[in-house]
C-alpha cells in the first residue's frame, strides 16, 4: 500500500469515528429535545395549560411561574406561538401559577394540587390591561383528564389514614387499593418471619399478583423472592401521595401489568410541622371469647396491639434545604388461646386406673384402657399381662420418659389432678411477639431556582418470636408456625435531582436502592438435650450430632396429646436481596439448613 493510499485510509478512519461520535451525540440530543413533550418521571407531577385572550385566540410569549407554595421554589416558563406552557419534573405539592403578558393584566391562580405521575392542566384566559388589575383564582375547577390516557387512583395521606385498616400490623397504604376499580383479591400472604412488613397483594384487572410494581421516590420496592410483596413499607404518616395506575402505563412503569404504585415521601416545608401518635388495644379491652367463659378460661389471653410513633419536617435553611424525618414502631403480642392436650399428673406417675372401670382385671377381661407389661408375654405380642391395678411402676418408667415428663406444664383447664381431664386441658400462656420499626428521613436542597435534588434514606428492622406452646417440653409452635426468632433489617435509597435547562427543556435523574435481609434461629440451637446425660438432658444416644445444627430436643409423637419437643429446628434462613431501580437486580444469595432431629412416636 503506497503511503497516499494509506493516508486515505486513515482519514476515511478518522472520519468513521468521527461520524459514530456524531451520531450518539445526536441520538442523546433528540432524547434530550423530546423530553419536554414525554410524560414526566413517574416519581414527580407536571403542569400544562393554554393561555388565551378573551376571544379565545392564544397569547404567545406569555410569563408562566409556578411556585411551590410550602418551599418557596418558583419555576419558569412561557408559552409557545400556540399558547401552552408546560412544567415538569414538579415535586408534589401545593402551587400557584401566575400568568403575565403584554398589553394583559396579570392572573394568578391558587391551590394547584400536583401529585406524582399526574399531568394537570390549567389554561387562563388573560383579561386586557386596561379592563383589571391582578386576578386571583382560589382554586382550581376539577377538569376532564384529557391530556393522558393512563387510568389512575390518587390516595392522599389523609386517605390512607382514613381508610379502615386491613392490614395485620396496622396502618398500610395498601389498604387503600381496597378502593381502587378493577382490584380484586386483596390480602396478606406468607408468614411474619418470610415477609415481615406484612405486605398486602393484589390481583389488578384479573391478572396475577406477581404482575405489580411498587416505588418509593423512585426506588423499586420490590422483595425478589416473593415478587408478589414489597420490600419496604412506609408510615402513613410520612407518605404525601400515592398513585395507582391500573391501566395504559407509560413506559417508565414497564414492569407492571395489573397496577403499578409511585409512593411519595413527604418533604419539608418553609415551616415546621408534625404529629405523634398511638394507638393502643389489649386484651382487657377486647371482649371475652365466646366459647372461653370465665368458668374455663378464667385470664383472658394476652392480646395486645400498641402502634405509636411521630413525623417532625421543616427548613435547614429556608428556601434551600429542607428535611423530613418520620419513625413508627409496632409491638404485637397475640396468644392463639387454642387448647392442647397434655396428661393429668396422675398418669405422668403411671396410674392409669382411671382408664378402665373399677374392679376390671386386665388379665381377665381385655378392655379399652389396660396397659400390658411389654417384658411378658410371646414376642408377637400375645400372652402379655397386665400391670396390676392398671398402674406401671415407678421404677418401670424410663428415666428420659420422667425427665421429659417433669418438663410438660400441669393442666390450667379443669382439675389438673383428675384423671378423667385428658383432653383439651391446657391452654399455652405464652403469646408470639412482633416487633417492628420503620424509620425514614428526607432531605431536599435547592441551589438556585433551576436545579433540584433529594435523597431520602429507610430502614425497617424487625424481631419475631414465637415460643413453644409447651414451653421448656417444646412443641408446636404457639402461633401455628416454627418456634424461634425471626429477625429482618430492610432498607431502601431514593436519589434524584432535575435541572432546568432552558424554558422548555429540563433535564432528570434518579436512582434507587433496596436490600432485604432476613434471618431465623431456633431456640435450642446449639443445646444437646436429646444426647446429654441425665439429669441436664434426656441420655438418649444418636439423638445429637457433634455439630450445633444437631441439636435441641428430640420430638415425642403422642396419640391423642400435643407434641413435644421440636420435629424440624430450622436453625438459620438468611437473604440478601439488592433490587437497584434502573431495572437491574443485583445478585442475591440465600442459604438455609434444617437440623436433623429425632422423632420418637408412642402409640
């Protein structure tokens, strides 16, 4: 190749390169010159409207401000040669929009209502200069929606608040969906410990409850291994509005397809404000339960709801920065009140007398109720003879039997002493527990009058616990599920910020973070009572490995009577769950082991 030619080639090279540049810096641009005339981000609100003269025709070159009435942050624009103006990427909240022009007198109008993910228009006509001075309008007349064909639910915090509660642990705006046309089935799924917030799902318009998405100032709240739920709840109080659509989605809500929910933190305001609260209820204010009358249950069961908490917002700085914090705690203690079966202390000492009629000799006359001593008799078990009196001796009942025995709680219903009180005896006392905590803070902070942002950090820890219904003999667990701790720690990140370029061209941006962390232990981790010696354990070999997943009580299967100790000890679940909100789910891990204990079954 000459050295000509490979100079051409070279050029042509360059200018290849040249034109991909090219072409990407125009495709960023015609993104960035269509974004006024897209529908805003679904994390803020918009304003739109005509301005015309008295005879209708359009007035160009006409002043818009909208001012956000709590901060104090004005926005500029004007109208094109066919009279509308537009504002997006607003936050939400209360406005004011104010109109000015040439030859006409100003007009302002008030209490404007933006939410997120709403377009709202407002036209004004302009009187001419000479006719009025200023002219105010209180408030806006509720139009036709007709510049988006999106079919959407607007929930105000008062809504929320308002609405009766459906939700286990109190206030959810999910409840709110109750409300919403085209929502069917509306409930929790799941255990407490597999999904702590207690999130409500919805099938939407007849489609699935997995097809829903849910945002929190722009962070995908979306709990990965049951997609069904979120990740993160937040206090009705911190919420300022949240909007439901159920139907033509813009593109930005792709990943829903029976409703997708944008929940808006609030902000702080030029002005302090705030509210604490509580609400409270226990067993001593609950009816009895009809079927437990004082003469069989005479303590009601423990049954206590308490939900307290406050939010506090105002300025750092006024017109600049801005803060919002908001914390709610919830406590619940709910014992089932269901009864289980455990021996009268007659036969734990091995009397069984009571079990056949008076003067019945078991070697004689079979009846239902004589105990045969297993050491007599053919290997087929025919032959055997009866325990004299239908009584086994003490020195015949095993020493693990009479260890695990002492630990099974005496009967708290009827006679605890009377033989024939066998069945439906005993009522556990304990109560599962729920503890949980949200908290959130919001910061906003506005360099000048063109630029915006905010971030906005949650976390929600929780502990639940439910204890064995037997207590220290174990057993099932008292609220229906495994007995242990379960614990969680959920948080969630919003970042975003707008920039306002020009007067009809604005430039967006924001990113979101959420990880779900969970965690379950078994009370008897760790402990060797099935294998170690008497009197600390029960003496039973091969009932405990070496390691700590091994351990706890071996499970006594008794016809007719509640279980006891603990049949499948799961002893650690723990998740790590990262959902970034540009649609892209970072890796998640899960890691779960199950011990493997000892059943022993009497018949």
């Amino acid at each position: 190749m000459s050295k000509r030619e490979s100079r051409l080639v070279s050029f042509y090279s360059s200018v290849s390169k040249l034109n991909r540049i090219a072409g990407v810096i125009l495709l960023c641009a015609a993104f960035v010159s269509l974004a006024p005339k897209c529908s805003a981000q679904v994390l803020y609100g918009s304003l739109t409207g005509n301005v015309t003269d008295p005879t209708k025709a359009a007035v160009p070159g006409a002043q818009v401000e909208a001012l956000n009435v709590a901060t104090g942050v004005a926005r500029q624009s004007s109208t094109d040669d066919a009279g509308v103006y537009r504002f997006g990427e607003l936050l939400p909240g209360i406005y004011k929009v104010t109109v000015t022009a040439t030859n006409f007198g100003p007009k302002a109008i008030e209490n404007i209502r933006v939410d997120a993910n709403n377009l709202v228009r407002v036209d004004v006509e302009l009187a001419l200069a000479q006719q009025a001075a200023t002219v105010t309008v209180t408030e806006a007349a509720p139009l036709l929606q007709t510049d988006r064909a999106d079919v959407h639910t607007d929930l105000s915090s008062r809504e929320i608040a308002d609405l009766p509660i459906l939700a286990s642990n109190g206030r959810n705006f999910q409840s709110a969906y109750r409300i919403i046309p085209g929502v069917g089935f509306l409930g929790e799924n799941n255990s407490a410990s597999g999904s702590p917030q207690r999130g409500m799902t919805a099938n939407v318009n007849g489609l699935s409850i997995n097809n829903n998405n849910t945002r929190i100032d722009g962070a995908v709240d979306t709990y990965t291994w049951l997609p069904a739920n979120v990740a993160y709840i937040p206090s009705a109080d911190a919420i300022e509005t949240v909007n439901v659509v159920t139907n033509n989605f813009d593109a930005e809500q792709g990943m829903a397809g029976g409703a997708a929910a944008t929940v808006t933190i609030k902000s702080g305001t030029n002005r302090f404000h705030g509210d604490a609260f509580e609400y409270h209820t226990d067993n001593k204010l609950r009816s009895r339960n009809y079927f437990r009358p004082a003469a069989v249950q005479p303590v009601k069961p423990k049954n206590i709801f308490n939900q307290y908490g406050g939010v506090l917002g105002g300025p750092i700085k006024k017109d600049k920065l801005f803060f919002f914090g908001a914390y709610e705690g919830t406590k619940i203690r709910t014992a089932s009140g269901a009864s289980k079966s455990v021996a009268p202390l007659s036969i734990r000492n091995g009397d069984f007398s009571s079990l056949i009629p008076a003067g019945t000799d078991c070697n004689v006359t079979h009846v239902a109720g004589c105990i045969y001593d297993p050491n007599t008799g053919n290997a087929d078990g025919t032959g055997r003879t009866a325990f004299p009196g239908n009584i086994i001796p003490a020195n015949r009942i095993d020493p693990a039997a009479a260890k695990m025995l002492s630990l099974v709680p005496q009967p708290n219903v009827g006679d605890p002493n009377s033989a024939t009180n066998i069945t439906n005896n005993f009522i556990p006392t304990g109560a599962p527990q729920y503890n949980l905590s949200r908290a959130d803070i919001k910061v906003n902070y506005l360099p000048n009058k063109r630029s915006m942002v905010f971030g906005r950090y949650s976390i929600s820890p929780s502990l639940i616990f439910d204890p064995p219904a037997l207590g220290p003999a174990g057993g099932d667990a008292t609220g229906g599920g495994q007995n242990g701790n379960g614990t969680s720690r959920t948080q969630s990140v919003g970042l975003g910020g707008s920039y306002q370029i020009s007067s009809t061209m604005l430039w967006d941006m924001n990113a979101g973070y959420t990880r779900l962390r969970l965690g379950a232990t078994n009370i008897d981790i760790g402990s060797n009572f099935g294998s170690d010696p008497l009197p600390n354990g029960l003496g039973i070999p091969g009932t405990n490995g070496t390691d700590k997943l091994y351990g706890g009580i071996p499970a006594f299967q008794i016809s007719s009577w509640a279980n006891l100790g603990n049949a499948a000890s799961v002893w650690s679940i723990t998740a790590v769950a990262s959902t970034i909100s540009s649609h892209r789910e970072a890796p998640s891990a899960r890691r779960a082991a199950r011990s493997a204990s000892t059943v022993v079954s009497l018949p």
